[in-house]
C-alpha cells in the first residue's frame, strides 16, 4: 500500500492476529451469524440488500470478524488504486465500529483511517489518529521498537506536512533513536528521512548548509537503495525526486542573492534525478497516475529554471492532465498548475496555445463540483473560476467567442462571493 510520503502500515497481520481473528469467528458461529442471514436473504444486488437490512443488521453484519477485516483491506486496496473518495467511505462508515470492538481492530482502524487522511492532505487529522495509537498501545518503545520506529516516522511525515520543520526532525531522530538503543544500524529509509527533515529546516530557516547536508545524505540514501532493494522502482523514484528538488531548493537560494552561476549549476544537478524520478514512476505505474503526474509538474519546474522552455510545456502538460483527471485534486492545486501553464505559454509568446488546456480544465471544474468543492470553499473556488475565464480570454486570441462563458464564470463566481461573505 502506497501511502503519503512513504507512510508505512502500522498493523500487519502476523500469525497471533490471525488465531485471534479465526478463534472470534469460530466463536461467533456458534450463534447466529449474520453472514448467513444476508445470504438467505435471496438479495439481487446491492440496492436491495441495503433496503432489507436496517441499520442495526448492517452494524451487526460489518461486526463480524471477517467482513471487518474485509472491509479494512477494501481501504488498502482502494488506496492503492488511488481511489481515495471510495477509501474515505469505507473507512468512515467502518471506524465507529472498530471502536466498538476496540483492541487491535481500532489500532488497525485508525491506522488506515490516518492513511486515507494523509492521502487527502489532512495531516492534522492524520496526526490525531496516531496520536490515539500511541495511547492505545500497551507497550513502550524498548518493548517493540519496529512498531515505535514506524510510529514516529509517520508522525515525523505528518509534522512535515504541517510545515513544523523542528517537530519533524525531533520525531525522524525519535525513530532512529529506538531501533540504536534495540542495537538496530540505521536503513537507507532512515538516512532519507533524516535528509529530508534537515532540507526542510533548512528551507524554513534559509540556511544553505542544512540544504546540503540533505542533499547529501539524500543521494547517499538512494545509492544504498539501488543497492539492497533495486526491485523497488516506485520506493527509488520518490528518493531520485527528493534528490532533484532539494538541488532546486539549493539553486533557488543562490537565485535569490544573486549568484546565478552557482544557481544554474545546481539546477543542472537537479534535472537527470528527476528525469529518472518521471521516467521510474511512468514505467511502474503509468504516465496517468498522481505520482507520475507530480514528478512531471517537478521536471517542469526545473526546466523552467534552466529556460528549456519547450521540453518543460511537454512535461507541464502531463501534470495539468493527470491533475484534472485525478479524485483527490482541490481548487488549489487546479488553480496553482493553472497559474504556471499560463506563465509558460507567456514565455514561449504563445498565450493562443492555453487553448489546449482548456477542455482538461472545464474537466477538473466539474469533477470538483461533483465533489461539492464549490460549496465546501466557496472562495478558493470563485478564485478557480475567476483564473479559469482568464484562460478563456487570453487563449481566444481576440476573436472574442469565449465572453459568453467567461461571462458565465464571472457571474458564477460572483455569487459564490456573495454567499461566503454573507451578503444578499
């Protein structure tokens, strides 16, 4: 399961969880098991079923040890398949109920709740659930240092979220504290955690020596992947990228005072990593997916920098396609990829090319709506469709046959207005 950043599970299943689980269900047999009742229920399809059970049997029926655990995986498998609005029902509907049962099955519970919030950049909600684990388990971190280890690293990636660069390497030092004191070398995973809390403190504070020092143990991180786990594409494609942004993050800082040599340096080290990062993730996922779609949206970014500005439309392009099409995109996103396609096509002098943009955009904008974005932000999403009838305007090069539906967005937008400020 690919989870935010890398976060790993919690809860495997080893053979004492799957005693208790089969010892619960033996149990339970012995009475009456709604399982059967819903097969005999002669039930066509699904609407049927929903309409002759109540509430109450649907609630005994998810108990039962084995649809619980079903339903669990159900959130593993739609993550995966970055389907992340069906993973959000599921686990929704599902953790209640591990509440009742309480024990193992809440750990594991909130466990993938934390999962699907980190896939919808809730890092807040992320953190509580871990937060309610870390109370729940029984044992400290000498008695289980693999669970405490993990533990910390995803509240270190929940902290990385939440832009607290101390708080995150505090808890990426907890994590490899605990396996050092259980005798435990660090991984490549650990040195790859550490480069990354130090970038990150380093980014925040405008300290260039921190930013190198990740750099460095980043690429030392990745060089031990190749090595001991070369069968993992999509693992060395996230590290390849980390590598190529920190080396941006390092150009940027020497753009900004001034010393553009060591800049355009630095963003020459950064381009074959996230070329390789683009081309990893493509190979073992396919060019549509999130992750690819990011890695396209990274190289554009540095080719930009380097005034390639012909390869980073191509690469720009993928991006806003697999940002349009994907479930879990927001106004935001929609509205910063937008900004960025328009930026591009006004160095290439070529403001008729947003054209091309368009259909992929009125698709986004309509995905969100169906997600009901235009009623959850009304403001971000007023400013979406104010960019949006930009677009129209400066891609119809002065024939002026998009007014009507920039007219249509203005006004669309208007009324979002009114009612996010309460007005009339």
């Amino acid at each position: 399961e690919e989870r935010a950043e890398g976060e790993e599970e919690l809860w495997q299943p080893d053979a004492e969880w799957q005693e208790k689980e089969q010892a619960e269900g033996e149990e339970r047999s012995k009475g009456d098991d709604a399982i059967f009742s819903v097969a005999l229920r002669d039930c066509q399809n699904v609407g049927d079923l929903a309409l002759k059970l109540s509430a109450g049997e649907l609630d005994a029926t998810l108990l039962e040890p084995r649809n619980l655990g079903v339903a669990l995986d159900l959130v593993g498998v739609y993550l995966k398949n970055y389907e992340i609005d069906k993973a959000d029902l599921v686990i929704t509907r599902i953790v209640p109920l591990c509440r009742i049962r309480g024990g193992t099955w809440l750990c594991k519970g909130l466990d993938k709740l934390s999962a699907v919030r980190m896939k919808q950049f809730r890092a807040y909600d992320a953190l509580a659930a871990m937060k309610e684990i870390e109370q729940l388990v029984p044992f400290k971190p000498p008695e289980g240092w693999e669970f405490h280890d993990i533990l910390f690293r995803n509240q270190a990636w929940c902290y990385s979220s939440l832009d607290e660069a101390e708080k995150t390497l505090e808890y990426t030092r907890k994590s490899m504290e605990v396996k050092k004191a259980s005798g435990i070398p660090a991984s490549w995973f650990d040195i790859w955690d550490l480069g990354k809390a130090h970038a990150r403190l380093g980014q925040k504070t405008d300290q260039v020596k921190e930013m190198k020092v990740a750099y460095d143990l980043i690429l030392k991180s990745g060089e031990i992947h190749r090595e001991c786990e070369s069968h993992d594409r999509v693992m060395l494609a996230k590290i390849c990228a980390n590598v190529g942004e920190v080396a941006i993050g390092v150009g940027d800082f020497y753009h900004q005072n001034g010393n553009e040599d060591e800049a355009h340096f630095w963003y020459e080290k950064a381009e074959p990593s996230l070329r390789e990062a683009y081309d990893l993730h493509v190979g073992a996922l396919g060019p549509m997916k999130p992750l690819a779609g990011w890695a396209a949206g990274t190289v554009a970014h540095c080719l930009t920098r380097l005034e390639k500005y012909e390869e980073a439309r191509d690469f720009l392009s993928m991006a806003w396609k697999v940002e349009c099409t994907k479930d879990s995109t927001t106004p935001g996103s929609v509205i910063e990829l937008l900004d960025r396609v328009v930026a591009l096509q006004q160095q290439l002098e070529d403001l008729p090319g947003v054209s091309r943009y368009l259909d992929d955009m009125d698709m986004a904008i309509q995905g969100l709506k169906a997600r009901n974005w235009d009623r959850k932000d009304r403001a971000v999403f007023a400013l979406l469709l104010q960019r949006a009838s930009t677009a129209r305007l400066i891609s119809d090069n002065g024939t002026g046959d998009a007014i009507p539906r920039v007219l249509q967005d203005l006004r669309e937008a208007e009324s979002h207005l009114v009612i996010h400020l309460g007005h009339e």
